[in-house]
C-alpha cells in the first residue's frame, strides 16, 4: 500500500509541475481573466475538450492528459485571477 501511495504523490507533483508550466505559457500567449464569467467560460470550454476526450471509444491517454493539463492550468488561472488570495494553512 505504500508503494502505491508514493506512485500517487509522485504522479501529483509532476501533475502540477505540468499545470504550472501550461498556466505559465497560456498567460504568456493570453491575458488574465477580465471578470469571473469570462474565467468561467474559459474553464468549462477546457473541461468539455476533456470530457470529449474522455468519452471517446478509443481514448488516448495523452490526449486526456493534455486537456486535464489544460483544465488544471484553467482552474489555477481563476484562482490567481478571479478569486481573493486564499489564506494558506499549513
């Protein structure tokens, strides 16, 4: 059981490590949100790409790990941009 929980933490660093990157590189292509709704809009357009994706009869996992990347950037953008600074806890 262990092993397998390492595998999963591993996996999530990476998983953000790809979120960021992607976050990084759309806000030098993109502006950030004007509002919430334009955040919203943006971010439900992401989730249905993934969600297509998903549903496929042969889904690729690349591809599907390409939109959740995508959506995860999308989100981590309306956090930064749409929300208040969240308070940290440890």
């Amino acid at each position: 059981m262990g092993h397998e929980a390492n595998y999963k933490v591993d996996g999530a660093k990476t998983g953000i490590r790809l979120i960021e990157n992607e976050y990084r590189r759309a806000r030098d292509k993109f502006p950030p949100f004007n509002s919430a709704h334009e955040g919203l809009a943006v971010l439900w357009e992401e989730f249905e790409e993934l969600k297509a994706e998903v549903f496929k009869k042969d889904a690729s996992k690349m591809a599907m790990l390409s939109e959740a990347i995508q959506v995860g950037a999308m989100a981590l953008a309306f956090i930064a941009e749409c929300c208040e600074e969240p308070a940290l806890e440890d």
